[in-house]
C-alpha cells in the first residue's frame, strides 16, 4: 500500500505546474492518513529503491546535469499544455490538445477518490483490502469530465507509452518482494499448464470448444488465485488481472470488498451466457514478480490448487450424473471412480521456471 501511493495518479498533469510538487497532494495526504505514525525507515527504503526499479524497467533513463543539477530542460515535459500518449505497441501519437485542468481541482478530485476505498475495521486501517481497493478501484475516473484518460494518465510525460497504472502495480510487486525474501532479490515466474492441443483437439462441436477454453481459463485463475492470495494482483505482470470478472468475483466473495462497488460491472448485471463469467478470459500462461526464495514454494502450491481444484470439481459432476441416474453417487466401489481417478491423474500438466535477478 506504501509503494503504491509514492506517486499521485495525477502526477502527469500537475508535473512543472504545482509549486508543491507531484507529492505535496494526494501523495502526501494519504500517506498522512494512512500512516499517521510515519513509515518505518526498512519500509522506506523498498518502496524508495522498488520506485528506482520500476522506473528502469518502465522507461529509458535520462541523464542529470553535469553540475550534480536536476534534469536538462529539454528532458522536462509539460503535459497539460502538450499531452500527447504513445501506443505502446505501434507507436502511434494520441495528440489530446492543450488541457485546461487546475492542479488544486485534480488534487482534490484525486484525493477524495481514493479516500472512498481507504477500508477501515473497528476504526484502524484493513492494509490488505484497501490496497486491494486501490489496485482494483484507483484507475476508474473519479469524474465525468475525466473520461478514459484518467485510465491512461502517463507515470512519464518524456516517455508516455505506459500508464502511471503500470508503474505503481510494479513498484508495488517489488517492494513485496523486497519486503518479503530474506536476501531482497525478486524473481521472475512463469507457469503454464497444459496440455493445451491435445485437450482442444478433443473438441466434437463448437460447445465443446466453448467449454474446454473455459475450462483452461478457470483452470489458470485457481492458479493466479495462489499469487494474488499470498502477493496480492499487482504482482502478476501478464495477464493484466484488473476487471477480469473471475478476479472481480474474488474480491467480492472472498475478500470482501463492498458489493455496491462493483454494482455496475457487466458480470452483475448480465443474465445470459454473454456474461463476462462464462468468458474464456485468462490464458494458460502467466508470469510474476515474486521473492526469489518462495518461488518453487509458490509453484508447488499452484501445482497442488490447480489439481485439487480439478478432482474436486469432477467429482462434483460425477456424483450429479449418479445421482440423475438413480445411483448411489457414494459408492465408491463403482468402475467410473476408479476411471475418473486414473483418467486425472497428474492433469494438468504444470510446468514452472523461475528467474532470480540476483546474479544481474
């Protein structure tokens, strides 16, 4: 939560134009509020080398004056009076015009925002669901006015391919894994779950495909679920979990976020197949930003969710179609048990690698 409020959202648009700077507003309120005693100095110093890291990782870095000055001014950027965003992919210039927006109206638009989400029990601060609050909640415009570019505010104005949204879910995923390995080193992991083809081919019809893609995804968000339980969403760098339905789900049922919050989402409200639910939505691949030395901890653990998760649920389904059929679901001594059992056993196929940043 520390790492992910060290930058205003609106830090793109009050940049070289508020005399406080980018963290004398909403930054320095709500660090006030939700650290009244200030932050310890261990804390301080992930979140201050996690915001270094992220920053590298997001972005080219410019060079200081010769003298020991700040930057250059051919490096400095004013995006209110030219905003521009890059597609990060092609490129392209998104030129928006000059924008005429007061830095104390953005502050106060901004700050009140984010108090909405700030969750407190028997009067203290809950970290882990108003930082669930803020990754899931913060990046939804505060105002009309604002539209779609609040989502799409740059964490550069030199270099605004990447939105300050990236850049605090990345700061937030390595001061974790600071905080959280013994030795402060973060690694990447990658798990993907198969067999993908050969479980596809299987398909007889278009329903059959609809289910096994459905499948495949459920399949990776029981094992998502394991990294955003223990290191919370932000830390999963591909997929993107924000909105997903399945992870809105989560947050609701099983965390405990407010339901009136996410009364306008489209998986509340839609009462067909169409809905977001149903959707083949996640991939049978991710990769996270993890402490290097719960790793192969982690992958053992979603090795162990994914399949349980299988079993449990075919056993579900068996017992109905015995059921349905008039027979006993609970006796076990039945040929199609010992099928089922053989028929899943070491499904799905998980494979994981792990990349420490240490030796770099």
């Amino acid at each position: 939560l520390a790492a992910w409020i060290h930058d205003p959202a609106e830090k793109a648009l009050v940049l070289l134009r508020d005399p406080a700077g980018h963290e004398g507003g909403t930054t320095r309120t709500l660090r006030r509020e939700l650290f009244p005693d200030g932050l310890p100095a261990d804390l301080q110093g992930w979140v201050k080398k996690a915001d270094r890291w992220a920053a590298a990782a997001d972005r080219p870095q410019f060079p200081l004056e010769a003298n020991g000055g700040r930057y250059p001014a051919w490096t400095q950027v004013n995006f209110a009076e030219r905003p521009i965003l890059k597609h990060p992919l092609t490129g392209q210039d998104y030129d928006l015009n000059k924008l005429d927006l007061a830095p104390a109206l953005l502050k106060a638009v901004s700050t009140d925002h984010f108090r909405r989400f700030i969750i407190r029990e028997n009067g203290a601060v809950d970290w882990r669901k108003t930082a669930l609050a803020f990754w899931r909640f913060g990046p939804e415009t505060p105002a009309g006015d604002l539209g779609a570019l609040w989502s799409l505010l740059p964490a550069d104005t030199r270099v605004p391919d990447h939105t300050i949204w990236a850049h605090l879910d990345l700061t937030g995923a390595l001061a974790g894994a600071f905080a959280s390995d013994p030795d402060q080193n973060p690694a990447l992991l990658l798990v993907s779950f198969g067999p993908v083809q050969d479980f596809i081919a299987q398909a007889r019809s278009t329903s059959d495909l609809w289910a096994g893609s459905h499948l495949l995804s459920r399949l990776a968000w029981e094992g998502l679920k394991v990294i955003s339980e223990r290191l919370g969403p932000d830390s999963v760098i591909f997929p993107q979990l924000r909105g997903v339905a399945l992870v809105d789900l989560w947050l609701q049922q099983e965390i405990g976020l407010p339901a009136a919050w996410f009364q306008e989402e489209e998986w509340r409200r839609e009462r067909t197949d169409a809905n977001p639910l149903f959707a083949a939505a996640l991939p049978n691949k991710f990769m996270a930003l993890v402490p290097a030395g719960q790793a192969e901890t982690l992958a053992q653990a979603i090795t162990e969710r994914v399949r349980n998760w299988v079993r449990e649920t075919a056993e579900t389904m068996l017992a109905d179609l015995l059921k349905a059929g008039r027979f006993k679901e609970a006796d076990k001594t039945l040929p199609c048990w010992t099928q089922l059992t053989e028929q899943l056993a070491g499904f799905p196929e998980v494979y994981w690698a792990a990349v420490p940043w240490s030796p770099l």
